[in-house]
C-alpha cells in the first residue's frame, strides 16, 4: 500500500493518492523517481496483525510534531539472510525482512525445476537485485533455512478453522457445563447427606460384596458458615474436565482396543486376573487424558503404571459399585465382578478386611466420585507408592516433573474439599483417604505375594501380557 503526497503552486493543500498494490516493482518506480522524499510504503501481511512500516523515505510523510500508533518505525539491527536488507524478525524459522518473507509466501511450493535461472543459477541476491531472479532468489530462502512446511496449505487452515470453531464450541459447551455443576453443587450442600442402604452379610454369596452403613457417622454435619471459596474458576474448570475424562475412559479403551471380553463372566482365578486387565486398560485411557502425566518422559509414565497401577483397582471398584444391585459393573455390557474369588483365593478373614477397606472408599465415592477421581490421579503420580518389596523399582528420569504434577492435583483435591464440603469435612474425608489408603497398600502386599504361590507355572504363562507387567511377573 503506497500514498505520495505533493503541493500544487497555485493551491498549498496538499493533495493524496492512495495506490494499492501487490507488485513491488511499481513501489521501486515510486522509490526512484525524484519524489521519494514524499512517498511511504506500508506493507499489510495478512497472516499478521502487525503493521510493518519501511524505515526509508519517510521525511515529509509526517508533519514536525505529528503522532501515529499505526506509523511506528522499527528501530531493528536484523539483517535477512536473503538479501542483506533490514529484517523484522524470525519468518518461517529465518530471519527475513517483509519482501523475502513475502517472496517465500508466494513461491515456496513452486518446484526449483520449474523456475529457470537466465544465469545458470549463480545470480547474487542483495537488496538492489532481489527482484532480478525469483529461482536464485527462492533457492537462497531455501537454503537460508526458510521452510516449505511452515506454510499453511488452503486445506490446512480451512482445517485450523475449523478446530478454532470447535473449540470454541467446546469451551461454550464446558463453561455451560460448569455453570451446571455450580448449581449442583450448590443443591447438593443444601440437602441432608443421603444415606445409602443398611445391611451387612458376614458371608460370599456370588457377586454380592457389599452392604453399606451410613456416611454419617465418619463425617461430621455440614458447617451453618458455609465452606471457604478455595476453588478459582479454572479449578472448577478442571475439575469438571477430570470428571468428563474419566467418564469418557471406557469408550475411548475400548476404541483402542482392549485384550479381554468384558461381557465374559469369570470362574477361575486366572480368568478373574485376565478380566482385570480391561479396567487396567480403561484407567490408563483416563489417565491420558490427564496433561500433566500424558507429557512426563515415556520411561517415567511405563514406571508408574507399572508400580503404581494395581492398587488403585479398589479406588475404581467404587466407582463402578451399585449399591442397589449390590454389584461392581463399569459399563452396562459388562458382567458384573464376583467377589467370593477373593475368599476362595485368599481366605475369609483376608475377604473380610479387603471389604472393610472397600467400604470406606465407597462411602466416600458415592459422597462425592469427583474425590475419588482426584485421587486417583493423585495416586499414580506417587513415587515408592507400590504396594510390592520390589528392589528393581528403577528411579525416574524426570522425578521433579512428576512431583510438580503429583503436588497440584494434592493441592487441587484439597481445595476442592475444603470449598465444596467445608473445613470440617475435608479434613476427616482427607484423613480417612490417607489412612484406608496406607491399610490397602500393607493388604495389597500380602495379596500379591500370595498370588505369586498360588498361580501354577501353566497360569502364570496364560497370564495377558498386561496383567504380567503389572504383577511383575517374568
């Protein structure tokens, strides 16, 4: 885009003309006819939203004392590494000034074969004969380090649009989902704790593991001040987003693949074992979902799925357990888990603490699931946290990234508690997590350690090669 102005000698005002163009050789007409001094370039890149100005010929564009935020000049050192002129800055990964950033745009999906050289290919490329030879010119870009893939095809951002678009949607659809939650929760701290249903039953029949007592008696009634506002926005955000991850766990597993039928029901150990690994599976789609433990070093994420992984299957029961059926099923085509096993495997008295331990984290899942998901997380993040007395624990190549990851969703767990159920209840639901948690990892040591001697040589070869990893076994 280029204005001149000039002075009639009959009439001083003075006398603009606006010339749009993207043909440079028009503006070096301009630049060397004998009104340079009044004439201004403004280059308009349309990829960008800053406006380029030249640092040339602007003496009497601006009147003595005139001011304009669209007119700033850049001040720069740069050179391009093209052809030697003053450089704005890094463009598709050289530094360039706006012509050869504009040039490369134009021809760098051109094949060099096509673009003949008068000169055999040997034309010198400065700011005086840029525009002389555009194939010595395009393969100087190319060789400077300008790169083709930098370029965005049509395809590529009609592409990029769209995901802006969806984004946006998703946002939309996220902030009206937060915005929902807030009310539930607001509605849920306005209501007495529902009790779930009484009974218990000292003996394994089928699938029947559980009978509940009421929450009450472990937490204490709800403050009348009302909770402290821990949780910002983008907490609750993440929460909500947690929540959605983990409920999107089972489909996108089984998109992937998983390496047991899950609808099977199971009457041997081994195939109870085997079925596990379709929960392992189906946690290991949520916790990819989760950024900070999807970007750790990929040795690190194989360490804590390994070590970390099996214990955490209690946690999960709980969200799968309907108390009404008296019955742990993750998704609807699944059959449902049957708990005598353990009793058959491990004994009565072993069957009876497993259960305890499990009732308490069911208590608190059908409390509030979105605590038990936190801690889920919370859980795989934690080094030394297995359950076994495995000395080949390797050590983590990144241990500060982990604890970073591991040390916000704590944080985040905590916050969450303290602003959704108060001071008072936070504690005694934190307390009782920490507390079941360390009781579950001392039963779980004696559990795989009876697993060891009670598999045949035959099973353990059975074993799917998941299930081996995480109960390390060769």
């Amino acid at each position: 885009m280029t204005s001149t102005e000039s002075t009639s000698a009959t009439n001083s005002k003075k006398r603009r003309i606006m010339i749009i163009t993207a043909d440079e050789s028009i503006i070096e007409q301009f630049q060397s006819s004998g009104n340079a001094t009044l004439f201004k370039s403004i280059v308009l890149d349309a990829n960008d939203t800053n406006i380029e100005v030249s640092h040339s010929n602007m003496s009497g564009v601006l009147q003595e004392g005139q001011t304009s935020t669209n007119r700033k000049t850049k001040t720069g050192t740069l050179t391009c590494v093209v052809c030697g002129s003053a450089a704005n800055g890094y463009n598709f990964d050289a530094i360039s000034c706006e012509s050869c950033k504009a040039f490369f745009r134009r021809n760098a999906l051109k094949d060099l074969e096509t673009v003949e050289c008068r000169r055999n290919g040997d034309c010198d490329v400065t700011l005086e004969s840029r525009r002389r030879c555009s194939a010595c010119r395009l393969a100087k870009c190319l060789k400077s380090g300008m790169k083709r893939d930098r370029l965005l095809t049509a395809e590529q951002k009609a592409v990029k649009r769209r995901k802006i678009e969806e984004n946006r949607i998703q946002t939309l659809k996220v902030t009206e989902d937060n915005q929902n939650l807030v009310s539930e929760i607001k509605q849920e701290k306005s209501q007495p704790l529902a009790s779930p249903a009484v009974t218990t039953s000292s003996e394994t029949n089928g699938t029947n593991l559980l009978r509940l007592k009421d929450y009450t008696d472990l937490l204490p009634q709800k403050k009348t001040d009302g909770s402290q506002k821990l949780l910002s926005y983008e907490e609750l955000q993440r929460v909500q987003t947690i929540q959605l991850s983990f409920e999107q766990r089972i489909e996108l597993a089984a998109r992937d693949g998983l390496p047991w039928n899950p609808s099977i029901h199971t009457s041997t150990l081994l195939q109870h074992l085997n079925a596990r690994s379709v929960s392992a599976m189906r946690l290991l789609s949520f916790f990819k979902q989760i950024p900070e433990f999807n970007d750790l070093v990929v040795q690190d994420k194989v360490t804590l799925i390994k070590y970390n992984l099996m214990p955490l299957f209690i946690l999960n029961c709980t969200l799968g357990y309907n108390s009404e059926t008296d019955k742990i099923i993750e998704a609807d085509s699944d059959a449902p888990w049957d708990s005598t096993i353990l009793a058959q495997v491990h004994g009565h008295d072993i069957y009876m603490k497993v259960k305890k331990i499990f009732e308490s984290f069911v208590r608190i899942a059908q409390y509030d699931p979105r605590i038990i998901q936190l801690a889920l997380i919370v859980l795989i993040l934690t080094k030394g946290f297995s359950a076994t007395n495995d000395s080949t624990e390797p050590c983590l190549d990144d241990g500060m990234a982990v604890y970073r990851a591991q040390n916000y969703y704590t944080e985040l767990l905590w916050k969450y508690l303290e602003t959704i159920h108060g001071y008072g209840k936070a504690v005694h639901i934190f307390n009782e997590l920490v507390a079941h948690f360390t009781s579950w990892q001392m039963l779980q040591y004696y559990l795989h350690s009876n697993l060891r001697n009670v598999l045949s040589p035959t099973e353990m070869n059975e074993l799917l090669p998941i299930m081996k990893s995480l109960l390390h076994i060769p």
